[in-house]
C-alpha cells in the first residue's frame, strides 16, 4: 500500500494525462485519417465525373474525347491512375497504367471503404468505381469507370501526421505533468507548513498551530489546538497532584525523624536510612511525573559534561583518577538539561567510585540517536550480572548507596524514548552507553506506531 499522499497523487496525475492523451491522440488518428482519405476520394470522384462526361459512342467503340489534365496520368508508373470498362467492347486507360488493364476481378477491399489491387509497378493501389449508363441510339450501354492512387501516397500522408502528432502530445504531457507537479506542490504546501509549526510547537517555541490556512486544513487545526488545550490541563493536574504528594509526606518525613532522635543508635540509623530510601523514591516519581511533559529542548553535551565533571574532580584528584574527555562542542541532545544532566551525573558518579585510573567520556551521532559513551578501568561487570546492572536496588561492589542510580538513569532516558546499555570496556572495566533518539527518529517511530 502507498504510504505517501505526493504519491498518489503523482501517479494519479500520469494515469489521468497519458488516458486522455491517449483517447485525443486516438480520436485526432481517427478524424485525420478519415479527413484525408475522403480528401482522396473527392479527387477520384471528380476523376471519374470528369471521365462520364467525356464518354462518346463512336462507331460503336467508346471514346474519352477529354481525358483528365493531370500530366501524371500520361507518365507510366506514376501513382495516378483511370481507366474505363465497357460491358463489351475494348478498355480505355489512362499512359500510367502503360500496359497493364486492372482486372475488376481482382479487386478486393481495401481500407476507407476503398478497393485494392496491384499496380502497373506492382504495389498496392487503391481505386474508386463507379458505374454509369450511357445513352445512345440502341440504348443505354453501361460502364464501369476506375480512378487509383498509391496507397503509399495516402499511408505515408497519414504517417507523417502520426509523427508531428506524437511530438505535439508529448510536449502537452510534458507541460500537463509539470502544471500537475506544480499544483501537487502548492497544494501540499499547508501540510508542510503544518508540519513545521507540530515541530515548533515540540521544540516549545510556539504554544498552539495558526489558524491560517486552507479551510480543509482548518477543522484539523482546532482539533490540535484543543488536544494540546486538554493535554495542558492534564498535565497541570497531574504537576498540581504531584505538587499535593510531595506535601503530604514531608510532614509525617519530618515527624518519624523527630521520633526517630530519641530512639537508640541502631534503631534510629535504621530509620533515617528508611526514611532518606522513601525521599529518593518519591523525589524520583516526582520527577517521573514530569519527564517527557517538558517541552522539548536541546543541551550541548559537552558543556554540561564539563561541568559535571568540575563537580566530581575533587574526589577523583585525590585518588589519582584522570578524565578523558573527548566530546565535540557542536554536538546536542534533545533532552531537558537537568533531565539529562541526572542521567549523565549518576552513571559519572558511579565510574568514579571504581574507577583506579582513568574514565574516559565519548560521544558519536547517528541518524538514529546521539550515543554518549563512559567507560572506567575498574574491575568491571561479569558478561552474566551486566543485564541486572539496571535493576532497582541492584548494588555494585561494596554495595554503598541506595542501588537506584543508574536504574533512575534508565527512566530518565526511558521517558524520552532512549536506553541505557552495558559492556565490558576496552580500558577493562565498565562501558555504559547513554543512548538519546534524535527528533527526526523520534517522528518517524511514532508515526509507525
């Protein structure tokens, strides 16, 4: 099935010119041809006209006292022709028939309702009959009167008027394509235009589509229109409800750690760790709440990098820890820059913490994502445990930290259509790949699901 609209179209609009080309092509034929041989037929009838009325009864021989003018008639072989048939007595013919007499038995028919036969030079001919009575004192005699042409006089007329023809349509469906192509481009002006401001309005420039436009376009429009109204209001309620949660728990937080100071070492450690676990959880589902709500932004990598970088050096000079970082100025993610720079700073905080050496920080750009690339020369990940690194509550070496890090990493790029991925890398440790869809791949994803 056709997938493109421009498509259709185009191919409409050839199916379309080359059948009607075709039916006035044919009908032109028709009409040219029959307009020519009856051109033919006029001359062979005023031929014979002219040869019934010079027909004399001479001692009982017929006679042609005034023969057509035509000076072909009098070269042998020239492609005009007469003759005259009595129903008994001697033939009258034209000098071109030399001496060939054209046997009325060997007629036959031939096309535009002319009769056929051979030549004195032996190619097809086409003839004319007539049969008259002429009046004389024993009576009416009859005759049979002929006038032929070359066919090749009349095919060749006709042949020559099929070329000029064939020229002439190309060159109309030559200038009917172009006009179609032209009017498929205008029309489907709007629908680019459209498609420019459903980018804008993605990249938060514009808040809702123009209502300017063609008046079939314009119902589409308002339907957008109130679909981003209605997604507004949903997503402030879902903020607002957020907003309410975040709240409602800040105050028993706060209460249980106040009961928590009064109760002994271990116990009240045990609590403010659960207590710290139930603030990260809900800060993350908070957040989660907003992700992919966001109007869509671009973040230059390299910046942001640099600066979580600056942060973390501190604790990567003291234990004799270098970055490699090898990313290009120009390059960007579609990405929130606090989004990004939460999935970025977890998994950078968790190369430092098994780094020995080195962490090196990459980047590359496809058509299909932007894949930023950390790797760390530390004692890395078995090929078997490198699925479950993700994993809520998954911990990694001294099993330190709340175990959410990179699994909150994950979500992050989740929510914009990206993933985390893991390998052993060349420097011997961790290679973690954050990969980021480009808009144009986030498009057409959606426009395929």
């Amino acid at each position: 099935m056709m997938q493109s609209l421009r498509l259709r179209l185009v191919i409409g609009a050839v199916l379309a010119i080359a059948f009607v080309l075709l039916l006035v092509g044919f009908g032109l034929s028709r009409v040219f041809s029959t307009y020519a041989a009856e051109r033919y037929r006029s001359d062979m009838s005023a031929i014979m006209d002219q040869l019934a009325a010079s027909i004399e009864i001479r001692n009982a021989d017929a006679v042609v006292t005034d023969e057509p003018s035509d000076p072909r008639f009098g070269l042998p072989g020239s492609g005009l022709y007469w003759q005259v048939v009595p129903k008994d007595g001697k033939v009258i013919r034209s000098r071109s028939l030399w001496d060939v007499e054209l046997s009325l038995a060997a007629l036959h028919d031939g096309p535009y309702r002319f009769r056929e036969t051979l030549g004195p030079d032996g190619a097809p001919i086409l003839v004319d009959i007539r049969q008259i009575e002429v009046e004389t004192g024993q009576g009416n005699r009859p005759f049979t009167l002929l006038a032929a042409f070359d066919r090749k006089v009349l095919d060749d007329a006709i042949s020559q008027y099929h070329g000029s023809m064939t020229g002439m349509l190309i060159a109309t469906a030559a200038v009917l394509l172009a006009a179609a192509f032209l009017q498929i481009g205008i029309g489907l002006a709007p629908l680019s235009r459209l498609q420019a401001n459903l980018a804008r309005v993605r990249a938060g420039s514009l808040d809702q589509f123009e209502g300017e436009g063609p008046t079939e376009l314009k119902p589409l429009v308002l339907e957008l229109n109130q679909l981003l109204k209605e997604r507004e209001t949903a997503v402030e309620r879902a903020r607002a409800r957020a907003s309410d949660l975040a709240h409602g728990l800040k105050t028993p937080l706060t209460v249980l750690l106040h009961v928590a100071d009064g109760l002994p070492g271990p116990e009240k450690a045990m609590i403010r760790q659960q207590v710290d676990l139930i603030r990260q959880r809900s800060d993350r589902q908070l957040q989660s709440a907003r992700l992919g709500v966001e109007q869509m932004t671009q973040t230059g990598l390299a910046s942001l990098t640099g600066k979580l970088v600056s942060v973390l050096k501190p604790v990567t000079t003291a234990r004799g820890i270098d970055w490699d970082v090898r990313l290009d100025d120009q390059l960007t993610a579609d990405m929130d820059p606090a989004d990004l720079a939460e999935a970025l700073g977890n998994v950078l905080d968790n190369a430092t913490r098994f780094a020995r050496g080195v962490i090196r920080v990459s980047a590359a750009q496809d058509e299909a994502a932007v894949r930023l690339v950390v790797e760390d020369d530390g004692p890395g990940v078995e090929e078997a445990g490198l699925a479950e690194i993700a994993g809520r509550g998954v911990h990694l070496g001294d099993g330190e930290g709340s175990g959410l890090g990179l699994a909150i990493s994950a979500d992050v790029l989740a929510a914009y259509g990206g993933g985390l991925s893991f390998a052993r890398s060349a420097l011997g440790g961790l290679k973690v790949t954050l990969s980021m869809p480009t808009r144009t791949s986030r498009r057409t994803r959606s426009v395929k699901e």
